[in-house]
C-alpha cells in the first residue's frame, strides 16, 4: 500500500492568499484527501479512480456558493491550486490521467 507525501501541502496558494476562507479551503482539501485515502489503497481501475476525482470536483463546484456568501469565488487562483494539488497527486501515484480530465466536471 502506497501512502501519500506526508509532506505535501495541499492547495498552498488558496491557503496563502486572505483571499478564499481557511475554512473553505479545508473542505476543498478535505475532499481531495477522499480521492488520496482512495488512491492509497490501491489496484482501482481507472475508471473508478475518475469516478473518484468527478465525485470530488461536484463536492467542490457545490461549495461555489457559500465562498460566495463569504466574499470570495472559486475562481483562476483556486482553479490552478486545485489543479496543481490534482496534478501532483496524479503523478505522485502514476495514475494514467490527465489533470483536465481528472476535475473535468468542474465548473469554475
């Protein structure tokens, strides 16, 4: 069983920028760490790894509105946060997926 980097920092330019709630960003991470305890598991077809990262990216487009009550958006620099903790994680366990494909149900 591969773990992930304990290491890695997830989403750290939302984190880093007063713009985007800490708290929002939490459950933006916390959905990402859905797909990684998934992935740490291991032997998933790629098909379900996808079905993993579309379940992840709906949870996030459904946070859209309450980073609108709270002053913000998921907009590019959330969009490329995400996509670079996505990346990352992708190659980090040599999944056979695009990035663009990965969050492709996005809508931000």
């Amino acid at each position: 069983m591969k773990k992930f980097d304990e290491n890695y920092i997830y989403l750290k330019d939302m984190y880093n920028d007063s713009y985007f709630p800490k708290f929002l960003v939490d459950k933006v991470r916390d959905e990402i760490i859905k797909v990684v305890e998934y992935l740490e598991e291991e032997g998933h077809k790629t098909e379900d790894i996808q079905e993993k990262f579309d379940n992840m990216t709906i949870a996030i487009n459904d946070l859209q509105e309450e980073f609108d009550e709270n002053g913000s958006e998921i907009e590019t620099g959330a969009r490329e946060s995400i996509g670079e903790t996505v990346d990352y994680i992708i190659k980090y366990f040599d999944i056979d997926i695009d990035t663009e494909t990965a969050i492709g149900e996005r809508d931000w």
